[in-house]
C-alpha cells in the first residue's frame, strides 16, 4: 500500500481486468521462484518504525505532512492518521553488528525528529496504542489528506462489517462505534524485515509463524485505549475488528478475514503464500498497470508484479512474504506483529530474539509442526495478546505425546540459547549476540514489558485519585521521559 493511488472510482470491468491481471502475475512468480538461485545473496535485516507526534502534554498533534515536507527524506512517509509517521531504515548486512548499526539509524532519526518537533513544544514517541487518545482524534477529519488513504478508506468501509462497532473485553470492556477505518490508525507497530541468506524459505517461513506469539507476549506495550485496562497487545483486537469488523477475535471465518494469523503451516513453496492471498480475498482497490508479467519473465526480466504487490498490501497477516524485484531480486519475510517501543533499544532487542530463534529453530522445525497443529499456534497468538509474558502456551516438543500448556516465559528461557546459536549461524559477531539476549533475558528476570509498565502505573495513578485522563497524560510524560533516554524497558522504575 506504499504506492501512489490517485484513481478514485472503479467500474466492474476494472476489478475483472485486475482479476485477470493478478493470476498473470502469479503464473509469472511462479516462473520467476523456479530460477535457479533466485534469491540467494547476504542475510539482511531492515526496519519500518511508526511513530506519533505530540504535544508538550502527550496529545496526538494531526502534523505529519508539515513534518515530512520539512524533513524530505524518502525513508520518512505519511501514515493513515495525521498524527502518525513511519520511520524507513536502510537494510543492513547480518554478518558483524547489524543491530547496533540498525539502533544508530534509529537514534539518529529520532534525535532529528525530536529536535524539530521541541521546537514545536512536543515530540515524537513510539508506543504501541497512546493512552491519552480520545474519541475526537478519529474520524475523517482525522486522516492523511492523500488520494491512496481515501481510497483505502473507503474500500474497507465497503467491505467491512460495521454494524456491530468495535468491543474488546480486558480490565475494563470497551464499546466503540466508528464507521471510518481511522481506529486502525492506534496501532503503531515495529516491522522487521529479513532477507535470508539461504534458500529453505519454508523452514524458516515456519519457524517465524510458531515464536510469533512468544515475541507477542514479550514484546507487548499496548495496554490501554481510551482510559480503558483491555489486552496487553490490544493493537491485535483493535486491527482485527477495524479492518474486517468483527466483533471478538477471528478464528475459523467464511470468508476468511483480511487481517489473520494464517491458515496453516507452510507445505512446499513461498508461492503457496501468494498463491493464497489471490485465491481467497477479492481485490479492493484494481489498478491495473501496463507490464506484461509473463513477457518481462519470457525475456528474461524480473518482472515488477505491481497488481500482486498492490492486493498484498490490502491483506494485512502478522508476518507477509515480500517479494523485492529491484537490486538483487529476492523473497523477504516482514514480521508485522510488533508493537512500537518503548525504547530503541528493547526494539532492537526484539529483532535480534525473532531473527535468531527463527534460525535456531528453522533446521529442526519439521517434527515441532507436526507436533503444533496450526489453530493451535493460531490460539497461542492471541492468548499472547491478550495476557503477554503472563501467558499460558501450547508448545511442541518432538518427543511429545499429547499436547502441552507451559507459561510463555518458561519456553522463552528455554529457547535463548537457540536464539544466540541462530544468530552466530548468519554471521552476527558473538559480542553482538551476547549484548542483546542479554537485554531480553533481563526482561524475562524482571517479567516487566511496556504493557505491564503501563498498566501498573495506570492503576496507582487511578488509586491516587487522578481521573483516567489525568492518569493517561501522566503515564504518557513518564513513559516519553524513560523512553527518550533509551533505558531499556526492565529497568523503568515507578512514577
């Protein structure tokens, strides 16, 4: 969905072309994956950050156009709400110190930001759900003034089910009713980007869908919306429930929601997923382009497959394959699951634990699926939602016999050392490794995340007698202090 959009209306003969235009796109891909060592190269990483923008007390400032003209810099792009930005960094290699090198780009960036907006008496934070929003900052009113977000908008609100509003049951149990997609704009999310070195795609593809809800739930920094106590990762709900409409969680649906864990472990090829994403969810928005896909590849060419890139970005799963035509044609795997913050340094923390466990586990992962049953996994993924470290999970073993429930932090302790084996097996230096399990592994000691942070000083703000919006704007101050000095999150003390 990064793409320009400056069409407005569509015919039925306009979804038939772009129909037709998407399975030549697929036959094309399919062309395309079969070339010998298509995709092999370095390991690398990348990253989008989302960010708010607010003011001296916390609130959300609608300034993001004027803080992207000021800046012109092509990783600095507009998010669907006004008060939200993404932060693009440039990919780093894997071999040597790839997550200090992403933290650098991140404090470099930031630090830029922050300067603009003091100027301004406010600021720029990453969090996952800001708590001081309020039911006036959604609505029309409230989004980018683009084509692309008008467009989106008003495709989803065609497509969704709205009748029943938005309700999510935590602490507290919240009912909201919006007939616009601006709810989506809350969740604020940290995307990690991997480019693997080899070509078992499928393993690892495997492995990176069975520790996703692992690194939901330690990871979580989502806890409150509107003055509301609800899931620890409440982004996961509230996602659900603005795009497809729903009422509770998604699990088995006909058809099958846009915003989804998946729908079963990866069998043979990449192109499985793809394949998938065409087959099961009709186009929103069909912009056909005038490449011939099968042609480009009949040449000899890497085609650039816009109609399949653009529906993909319409169909929002918490990990996406991403297939990457320029430079060095390749496959990437984006984890779209993580909440933003609290500090650059858990986030970077975050990556080098996903990115090393899903390698240490990638090589031996056929008898875990075999022992993990995909609803289950499904399950695990908003349980962790819902309770983050505090979690109980079904985990595979392959000696099991019969399935098992074990607290989430207990099989993250376990799994550490598999995360370290990952990391060193594409190429991170060992000092590089040691230094960023360490910071999760001091996490799990402390068993305190952004959600469990936030919502302990939720609650003795409320016993202090504050108004649940006072509590909101306090917590945002304290939570902005920690964050901007980078103190990782296990060492934030009380207000």
């Amino acid at each position: 969905m990064g793409q320009s959009i400056q069409q407005a209306s569509f015919r039925s003969e306009d979804f038939q072309a772009f129909q037709s235009k998407l399975h030549c796109c697929l036959d094309a891909l399919e062309r395309v994956l079969q070339r010998p060592g298509f995709g092999a190269g370095e390991a690398s990483i990348g990253a989008e950050l989302e960010l708010y923008l607010v003011d001296g007390d916390g609130y959300p400032v609608p300034d993001n156009l004027l803080v992207q003209r000021a800046f012109r810099d092509a990783g600095l792009t507009l998010e669907l709400n006004r008060y939200n930005l993404e932060l693009n960094l440039e990919p780093v290699k894997a071999r040597g110190e790839p997550f200090s090198a992403l933290q650098q780009q991140l404090l470099d960036k930031l630090s830029l930001l922050r300067a603009f907006m003091a100027r301004r008496d406010g600021s720029v934070l990453a969090i996952g759900i800001l708590p001081t929003l309020r039911e006036g900052d959604f609505g029309p009113q409230a989004m980018t003034d683009i084509p692309r977000y008008h467009v989106l908008a008003e495709a989803i609100r065609q497509s969704r089910d709205s009748s029943r509003g938005i309700r999510i049951e935590g602490q507290d149990v919240m009912q909201l009713v919006h007939e616009d997609v601006t709810v989506e704009g809350a969740c604020t999310s940290f995307q990690i980007h991997y480019r693997p070195a080899g070509t078992d795609f499928v393993r690892l593809w495997n492995a990176v869908q069975l520790i996703t809800p692992l690194m939901i739930g330690v990871a979580a920094n989502s806890p409150l919306l509107l003055g509301h106590r609800l899931w620890q990762e409440t982004r996961v709900p509230l996602f659900c429930q603005a795009i497809d409409g729903l009422v509770s969680v998604p699990g088995l649906r006909c058809p099958p929601p846009r915003v989804s864990f998946g729908h079963g472990w990866l069998r043979h090829s990449p192109f499985e997923l793809f394949r998938e994403t065409v087959q099961l969810y009709p186009p929103l928005i069909p912009i056909v382009s005038d490449e011939e896909p099968l042609a480009v590849v009949a040449r000899g060419g890497t085609p650039k497959l816009a109609e399949l890139c653009l529906h993909d970005g319409t169909i929002w799963s918490w990990n996406r394959p991403i297939y990457d035509p320029g430079g060095e044609p390749h496959l990437r795997i984006e984890m779209r699951g993580l909440p933003a913050g609290p500090s650059i340094a858990d986030m970077v923390a975050n990556a080098a634990l996903f990115i090393g466990l899903a390698q240490g586990l990638a090589r031996g992962i056929d008898p875990l699926l075999s022992a993990q049953p995909f609803p289950c996994a499904c399950e695990n993924f908003y349980r962790a939602a819902q309770f983050g470290m505090e979690a109980m999970v079904y985990w595979p073993t392959a000696r099991q016999n019969g399935l098992t429930e074990r607290p989430l932090v207990d099989v993250l302790r376990q799994l550490l050392h598999l995360a370290g084996e990952g990391l060193v097996e594409i190429g991170v230096a060992p000092g590089e490794t040691a230094r960023w399990l360490a910071l999760i592994e001091e996490r799990l000691q402390c068993r305190q995340t952004g959600a469990s942070w936030q919502l302990r000083q939720f609650n003795r703000l409320l016993a202090g007698q504050c108004s649940r919006q006072q509590a909101s704007q306090d917590l945002v101050q304290g939570y902005r202090r920690f964050s901007e000095q980078n103190i990782p999150v296990a060492r934030w003390p009380d207000l």
